[in-house]
C-alpha cells in the first residue's frame, strides 16, 4: 500500500512540471536506485540522486522551446512543434 501511495504522489507532482523539472526528478529517482543497488549504501543512493538529478536538468534543458518529442511508429524518436 505505501508503495501505491508514494507512486500516485510521484505521478501527481511530475504531470505538471516543466520538462526540465520532470528531468530532474527522474534523474534523481534513478540515480537514487542504481547509486543504493550498486554501492548497497545510503551514501550511494545520495550521490547517485545528486549525479542523475543534474544529467536530468541537463537533458530536460535541452529540448528547444515550443518543440516536443515524438515516436514514430518504428520506435524512431524526432522533434517536432508541439501540438
């Protein structure tokens, strides 16, 4: 049950951020699960999220302005206007 709790929370706080905070914070959950799965520490975990939260930003603060991206049906992604 907790696990549900904190996945809706999760859902909930990223479906309205910009997609350089949406970045962010995935960034960091993963860096945060691989940093503590690897290392089997808490210091692990803290600086795996501190590595993946800043490769999130960077790659969420790359996407251009009023663009979005798009999958084709062959799985190919490119950027487009957004609709």
């Amino acid at each position: 049950m907790k696990k549900l709790v904190i996945a809706i929370a999760l859902i909930g706080t990223l479906a309205s951020c910009t997609p350089e905070e949406q970045g962010t914070a995935i960034g960091a959950g993963s860096g945060a699960i691989i940093g503590g799965a690897v290392s089997h520490s808490w210091g692990g975990a803290a600086i795996g999220a501190v590595a993946g939260g800043v490769v999130g930003n960077l790659i969420g603060r790359s996407q251009r302005q009023g663009y979005c991206i798009y999958r084709d049906r062959y799985g190919r992604r490119y950027e487009a206007r957004c609709n």
